[in-house]
C-alpha cells in the first residue's frame, strides 16, 4: 500500500514532469476508479494548466490554473507513470492526462482502490475527509494535545488519519521501535519527553524512507523494517536482521494490535504493566 513516503515520490515525480504544461486530453480506460464523472473532469482539465503539486498524508494533489485541485488517492496498489505512445502505457493504466508536449501521465491501480476526483482546495478535500495535520507537519505540541486525553493504544490512534496524516502500519512500527515505545501503550501515559521522543521519531523514519524513495533494503541497518520483512540486505548472508540492531541477542517479536500485525523489541519496547492481553495482542516470535 502507497504511504506517505510513495505517495511523496510520485508526487516528486509528477512535479518533473506535469507543471505549466496544456492538459489537452483526458483519456478514462476505467471509470471505476473515478469519483468525478468523466464528462465534469474533462470539462475543468482539458486546456487547464497544473499549477503546483501537493501531499498531504497518502493524497496527491493536482492544482490548476482554474482554482481547482485534481485529488488522487491511490488505494492498495495505486501508482503513477509516464509514457509517449500507446503500446508503452504501464500496465494496469486506468487513467491518463495527455499533455501538450506529447508526454502521458498514467494513473496506474492494478486493483482498483485508487480514486480520482475534483475538489475546491486541499483544505477543503481534507475537511470533507477528515484528516489530520500531515504526518510531516505536525508539531510534538499538536501530537500530544491530540493523543494526551485518549485511554486508547497508542499504535491504533497513530493509525487513524484524522490524528495525524499519512502513518501507516510498518511506519508506526518503526516510529515507536526509534522512540522505544511499546505499540499498546496508552495514550494517555506518555510523558512530555516522551511525545518529543515520538515526533522526533516520526521526522527520522518519514524523512529517512523519502530520502531512500521508500526503498526499504535502503533504509540502515537501524531500522526494524529488515525485520519486519525477513529481509537480509542490512546484515546479508546471515540472520542478524531477526534480532534487534540494539540488543543484537533480543529476537524481535510478532503480535497483533488493533487486529495489524506489530513488530517491536521487548526489550527496548517493554510491555507496559496495564497492557492486557487479548486475541488481538497475542504474541509470537518470528
């Protein structure tokens, strides 16, 4: 699933290649992924210009030279591309915007989550959506005054997007592997220090997997991820990346939290004493 960090690169992407130039067709091949009917898309693209790209959480965002902004939100397998001719379009290409320079921009979705749609502003898709400060944005004040009043597990709120925009399930485990908190703390026993500690986290992990363009076998050996994916690249021709980069005699641990599945080290992220355990907080190893 694209999250934050993709959907910064494709936004990157799209920044290269889409802005000032004529938008002289919009080709739909399946309407399924549109919100907006194709007759009122066209009618506020064709001609237009795109002005300046924008993110927040995991949207893109499109905005024209009309006052309108195209919002894409990418779903499960959303992506985007570029291409000339027809016989080199992506695969999978739903939809794509000509433009006057012979260039293609593909929305590619093999499964279809992915939507597209016309808005008035980005405040406005992000009022109607109720989402949250971007991930990237949030200050450790906000973060706290959002979390500090909530008797709920700390993983499950950093997950819901009307908090904060953009976290996902492998990025809220690394962020509090970074900070050294354990997934089902409650929100309403982090001290100050440690909502500092969970935005500096949440900086270094986001900043760390746009840098690598959320290539993971990328990110340092650090990092849970490698554990996370049973990946080697950090530590090759050994198991090193099952044990925790700190403790390297601590196996990193599996359970479920909030029903997604939770990586964490119980050593640097010890279980706190009022976690209960529950069908969905049962722990496994590997």
């Amino acid at each position: 699933m694209p999250e934050l960090p993709e959907v910064e690169t494709y936004r990157r992407f799209l920044d290269d290649l889409i802005l000032h130039q004529p938008i002289t067709a919009v080709e739909v091949r399946d309407a399924h992924v549109l919100t907006t009917d194709e007759d009122t898309l066209r009618r506020y693209l064709v001609g237009r210009h795109v002005t300046a790209t924008r993110r927040l959480g995991k949207n893109c965002f499109l905005e024209l030279d009309n006052d309108t902004v195209l919002a894409l939100h990418f779903g499960m397998t959303g992506d985007v591309g570029a291409y000339r001719d027809d016989p080199d379009a992506p695969r999978f290409t739903r939809v794509a915007l000509h433009l006057a320079d012979g260039m293609r921009i593909a929305f590619v979705d093999p499964r279809k989550f992915g939507r597209i749609r016309l808005a008035g502003s980005v405040a406005e898709y992000q009022k109607l959506k109720k989402i949250g400060p971007d991930a990237l944005d949030i200050t450790w004040e906000q973060l706290q005054a959002a979390l500090s009043k909530k008797k709920t597990l700390l993983k499950p709120a950093l997950l819901d997007q009307r908090i904060t925009a953009g976290l996902g399930n492998w990025i809220v485990d690394e962020v509090l592997f970074q900070a050294k908190i354990n997934p089902e703390r409650l929100c309403n026993t982090l001290t100050q220090k440690e909502f500092k500690a969970l935005h500096a986290a949440i900086q270094l992990v986001l900043q760390t997997a746009i840098q690598h363009e959320a290539t993971y076998r990328h990110f340092p050996a650090s990092f849970l991820i490698h554990a996370r994916e049973w990946d080697d690249s950090a530590t090759p021709g050994t198991d090193k990346h099952r044990f925790c980069p700190r403790h390297p005699r601590t196996e990193i641990e599996k359970k479920y939290v909030g029903g997604r599945a939770t990586y964490y080290c119980p050593k640097c992220q010890p279980v706190p004493a009022t976690a209960s355990e529950t069908p969905d907080s049962s722990r496994t190893s590997g």
